[in-house]
C-alpha cells in the first residue's frame, strides 16, 4: 500500500496502465496459440490430402487386384478344364500303349521259335515274320492261278518234248495231248520259252509278236529286309497284319494292294512296286 501514490486519480491511473498491460499480454499470448493452431491445421490438411490420395490408390490397387482375382479364377477354370482333358488324353494314350504292348508280345511270342540267330529278337521276329507272310500269300495265291488262253497250247506235244518241272522236282515228259503246265511254274515263263518245249512249232513270236518280258525275280527276304529298315514300327506292324488278313481270306488281293498303296504312301513307292510284282508272281516256290 506504501508504493501507491495517496492521490486516487493517479491510483485509478496506476490501475488503467496494469489493466492495459495485462489485456495486452492475453491478446499476444491468444494470438500466438492462434498462429499454432493455423499452423496445426495446415499440416492436417496436408495430412488429409495425403491420406485422400493414398486410399485413391489403395482402391485403384484393390481394383487391379479383384480384375487380377477374377482373370485368375478364370485360368483356374480354363486350365481345370484342360487338366481333365489332358488326363481324359493320358488315359486314351495309356490304353493305346498297352494295346500296342500287347500286340508287340503277341507277335514276338507268336514267332519266338523261328527267331534268326545273331539278330535282336525283335528284328528277328519281323524278318522271320515277313518272310513267312510273303510265302504264304505267294502259296495262296498259286493255289488257283488263272487258266491260259487256250491258243496258247494249240500245238501238239511230241514224245521227246521236256516236260515241266513239278513241285516235287521230278519232270513230266511228253504227252500225246496238249496240257497246260503245273500250278508251280510262274505263267510269264511259259511265253519265252515256247519254242524250245515243243520242238518243231513255229515260234510264239512269229504267232503272237514279241513275248513279254519276264517280270524281275524279287527276293522276298531282302523285300522284308527293306521294308523293315524304311518303314515304322507302327507301319511295318500294319503291315504284317495286311498280308495275314489276305492269307486268311479276310479280305481281297485289290484291297491288300490299296492298303499297302496307303501304308507305303509316295515316298515309299518303289517299295509298293516291289510288294505288287511279289503278289503277281503266281508260284509256290518259296522265297
């Protein structure tokens, strides 16, 4: 009370001046705690901007991410689909093996016994196999040739003529009439040899022009031989199953001559002219 002055206007004065100085100390700390709090809400609303623009990309991403899902269960499905399909093919291929098997171990076992030595057993079996095959058609096929033109044994046989060669070795001489000759001798050699089997008959050429030419001798072994080497397995296979279907009267000559057209094809085609000119050589000999 001491350092008041004792006049009361220069209190009331006294007082004015603190109460001036208090109000200004509140306005500058208000305004301070204003400029933080501005400052609080810029960097909430930058804060809120960023957050804005991260969940933009978090559903652009979630987007990408369910497009992605759905393409992925779609290759589920596809690639499900095509499981089955691949094993439905699996099984198909198995079956197809196992056939194949099997006819592989039917055939080598069918043909065990007759097995060349110093060959593998399957290439034994496949040339022992063809050979066979190509002598029974040969066989069949002589079985019932077509019979000559009758002009073509018109001229009388004498005593001294050569006779034929038989099956068994053994040769039938001259007859007082004249005979077609045995099944066993291929019929392209009857024509070339006219003038020397009955002696003193004008020659087949002088008759009936030039003779033919006799077809070239093909060895049936080399022929399976070949065959063998240029085919597949598979063709080869087929093959062999052509001829035995002819042998057993399951099919005609025509059609065992399409087949095999098919089974050669163009690039084996020299091949198909061999096998055609083995089934036209109408003998019983064995090759």
């Amino acid at each position: 009370m001491q350092v008041l002055p004792q006049d009361p206007f220069a209190q009331l004065e006294l007082a004015s001046r603190i109460a001036q100085h208090a109000l200004a100390s509140k306005a500058s700390q208000m305004e301070a705690e204003g400029q933080q709090l501005r400052e609080a809400l810029v960097q909430k609303q930058n804060h809120i901007k960023m957050l804005e623009r991260r969940v933009s990309t978090l559903e652009l991403e979630l987007a990408d991410m369910a497009s992605k899902s759905k393409q992925a269960v779609e290759e589920a499905h596809r690639l499900q689909s095509e499981k089955g399909l691949l094993a439905d093919t699996v099984k198909r291929l198995h079956k197809e093996v196992a056939r194949l098997e099997a006819f592989k171990k039917n055939l080598l076992s069918h043909l065990h016994d007759e097995d060349e030595p110093g060959l593998e057993p399957s290439v034994a079996a496949a040339d022992v196999a063809g050979e066979r095959l190509v002598n029974e058609v040969l066989a069949s096929v002589s079985k019932a040739p077509p019979m000559p033109p009758p002009s073509a044994y018109t001229v009388r046989m004498t005593a001294t003529t050569p006779g034929y060669p038989t099956t068994s070795g053994r040769s039938v001489y001259g007859q007082a009439t004249p005979q077609a000759p045995p099944q066993s001798v291929p019929l392209y050699a009857t024509a070339p040899t006219q003038q020397s089997q009955y002696g003193s008959a004008p020659p087949q050429q002088s008759q009936y022009g030039s003779a033919p030419a006799s077809p070239p001798r093909i060895d049936g072994k080399e022929f399976f031989r070949q065959a063998r080497a240029q085919l597949s397995y598979e063709q080869f296979s087929q093959f062999l199953n052509n001829i035995r279907e002819l042998n057993a009267g399951r099919q005609s000559r025509e059609e065992t001559l399409r087949r095999s057209r098919d089974i050669f094809g163009p690039t084996h085609q020299e091949m198909y002219v061999m096998f055609e000119a083995l089934l036209s050589r109408h003998s019983g000999t064995m090759l």
